[in-house]
C-alpha cells in the first residue's frame, strides 16, 4: 500500500513508543529499568493495540487499499489473487471495460456498484454480479485444465468468449490462474468499437498445448508458466479470491472488477520494527493505548479506567469523520402512485428524480 503523505514514512517504532513511556516512572522497571529495553511485555501489548486500532468497525480512510482490478470470465465465480492482507472489503464497483466511451471523450464508461458481503455460497444463477467477497485461495472453486483449448479474453470484443475457468491446481499442488491485470488496464482503455483488441501489457490468453503445465513444488507466488501460447501464474497459496455472485453470463458483457479493502493488521515482529500503517497524526492514540495496557498487566486498579477512556478515544477520532456524508441510500421501486420505477429506468427521470440512471441500474 503507498504511504500516504505525512503518514507511513515516518512512523515511529515500538521502542521508540517504548522510550517514550519509559520517561513515566510507573513503568520504568517493567520496560528494562536500568538494565536497558525489555522487549516483552511492551511488544505483546503493541501488537494487540495495533490489532484493535485496525478492527472491522474502525473502518481508517488511511488503511485503505485497493484489490488489482480483473477481468471477469463467464461462468467464473472465484478469481485468484496474490492478496494477502485483506481485512475486510470495503466497497466494490464494476466497469463495463468495452463501453466505446471515455472520459477523454466526454462520455464516460458506465459503472456500476457492487455491494461487498461477508460470504455467498457456489452458485449457478447467470447474470450481472452484484455481490462480491472473498475467500481464501486455497477454498477458490477451480476449474479442470483442457487441452488444445483456446483460453479466451473477455476485453476488446463484443461479448464475453467461451472459455473453461481460468484457474486450476497442478499435479504439483500449485493454484495457477490466467492474470488478467498483466494487460494493464485502465479507466480510459479504448473499448470494442467492431475491430478485436490487444491491449499493450502482457497478453496471458491463447491456446494450451498437448501436456498439463505445472510449477515446481512450493512455487514462487507470482511465477509465471508458459502452456504453449497460454501464460499461467502461481497463486499465493496464503492468498485471497474475490468472489462474484451470481455468476458471470455466459455470453454476456465482460466486467472489470474494482474493489477497496481495508488492510488486515501486520504483526510487529521486533522493538525495532515501525508501527505503520499508524499515521504520525494518531501516534497519540497508539501510545495511549500502551499505557493503559501497561497498567493493567502491572495490576494497577486505574488500568480498567483508562482503557476504557482509551476506547472512547478511539471512537471519537474515527467519528469525526461522520461530518462526511456516506453515500448509501435506498430508493423506492415504484413512485408513490405505483408507476415503473423511476430510479432504475432512465425513461423515468424527470423533475422529481433529476439524478438519470441510478449506480444500481443491474
């Protein structure tokens, strides 16, 4: 994840945080005392800190990051990918990547929300996706390798080809899966307009050969295999699949899928590690929370007290944000006289609902 400016770049480590509280008395025995720098408790208790700071209901704009954005290929539920720090889902949209227009020409292409779930199940219902999750790679639904088969790329033609799922285990135990952000999309990337498209990144599509491929045992993530004009790439096996319900249509437009995560929590290894991704701003909040912490496991009656005042602290800080309008809102189906929808259908805009064609228009 970038560094945000004024943020990451200078984060403080945990002794210096350690140092810093050590200047209070009550706690110079318990940090080292005279001896120097204990690392135990001060590094148990920073790692649990930075876990609560970074909690599904602290949603941080600051821990926010950003899923590489793929291709959808029909009937593929799960895509693969070389994620390893994902919290939660955030929010997600889908891009209909072969519009014709851009922002450059004044029309942008269409995009649409996608709502982002905690788990759906497999599925076989065919439509737009509108759901998204994750799941390990290792629980992906993968596909069987076919030969002499061509491996088709739903960008730069009319509609989504016929191709076998992009994903598949080897004999090796290896997840490999056809990368659709090796093409190097972007927003502005030309759409389909009658003449079949190369984008100018890697083109990982093509024909398989005659013979299976397959990694080495315990592959790199990231290593690419050449299957005769096919390139596959290893999965993280520690990694994470997004998840589309319903099911890409076959047939149907090729989606290019964007999603935001916030980052799961790192582990702080050593005293000489950094806190990040603590912006410098809200060290404040970190080290207040070490010090309540070092009065509870020191047995102090006023540790419960303060960690309570530290919660509330927290809490503040991520509610001031609640200034900034959210943008989740329900509108009806129909009008209040029962008519078509006025949301959803642009032939309904009209003094009463000047906004055009809603993001949810599936």
């Amino acid at each position: 994840m970038p560094a945000l400016p004024g943020n990451q770049a200078n984060s403080p480590t945990v002794l210096q945080i350690a140092r810093q509280l050590k200047a209070d008395p009550t706690f110079y025995n318990v940090l080292g005392g005279a001896a120097g720098w204990a690392a135990e408790p001060i590094l148990t208790i920073a790692n649990e800190v930075l876990s609560r700071m970074l909690a599904e209901n602290m949603p941080w704009i600051w821990n926010r990051a950003i899923v590489p954005p793929f291709l959808t290929v029909s009937l593929q539920q799960d895509y693969c990918t070389q994620l390893t720090n994902i919290g939660w889902l955030e929010t997600g949209w889908r891009i209909d990547i072969n519009n014709s227009t851009s922002n450059s020409n004044g029309a942008p292409k269409p995009i649409f929300s996608l709502e982002t779930v905690r788990y759906v199940p497999q599925a076989s219902a065919q439509s737009v996706p509108f759901n998204i999750c994750f799941v390990p790679n290792s629980q992906a639904f993968l596909g069987v390798w076919q030969a002499n088969t061509a491996y088709g790329c739903g960008y730069g033609v009319p509609m989504t080809p016929r191709t076998p799922i992009q994903q598949f285990l080897d004999v090796n135990g290896n997840i490999l899966y056809i990368d659709s952000t090796n093409l190097g999309l972007n927003i502005e990337s030309p759409g389909y307009t009658g003449t079949i498209l190369t984008p100018p990144g890697v083109y990982p599509y093509g024909i398989s050969g005659s013979t299976q491929p397959a990694a080495p045992p315990n592959a790199t993530p990231g290593t690419m295999i050449a299957d005769n004009t096919v390139i596959w790439t290893v999965a993280d096996t520690n990694g994470y699949a997004m998840r589309l319900f319903p099911l890409p249509a076959l047939n149907g437009l090729c989606w290019w899928i964007n999603c935001q995560y916030q980052v799961a929590p790192p582990v702080l290894p050593t005293m000489q590690t950094t806190i990040e991704p603590i912006p410098n701003y809200m060290v404040y909040l970190f080290r207040q929370g070490c010090r309540a912490m070092l009065y509870q496991f020191q047995g102090n009656p006023e540790g419960n007290q303060m960690y309570q005042e530290w919660e509330e602290t927290l809490t503040r800080a991520l509610r001031a944000a609640d200034r900034q309008q959210d943008d989740n809102s329900m509108y009806p189906s129909t009008s209040i006289m029962g008519q078509f929808n006025p949301w959803m259908s642009p032939a309904g805009i009209g003094a009463a609902w000047p906004y055009g064609p809603g993001p949810y228009n599936y």
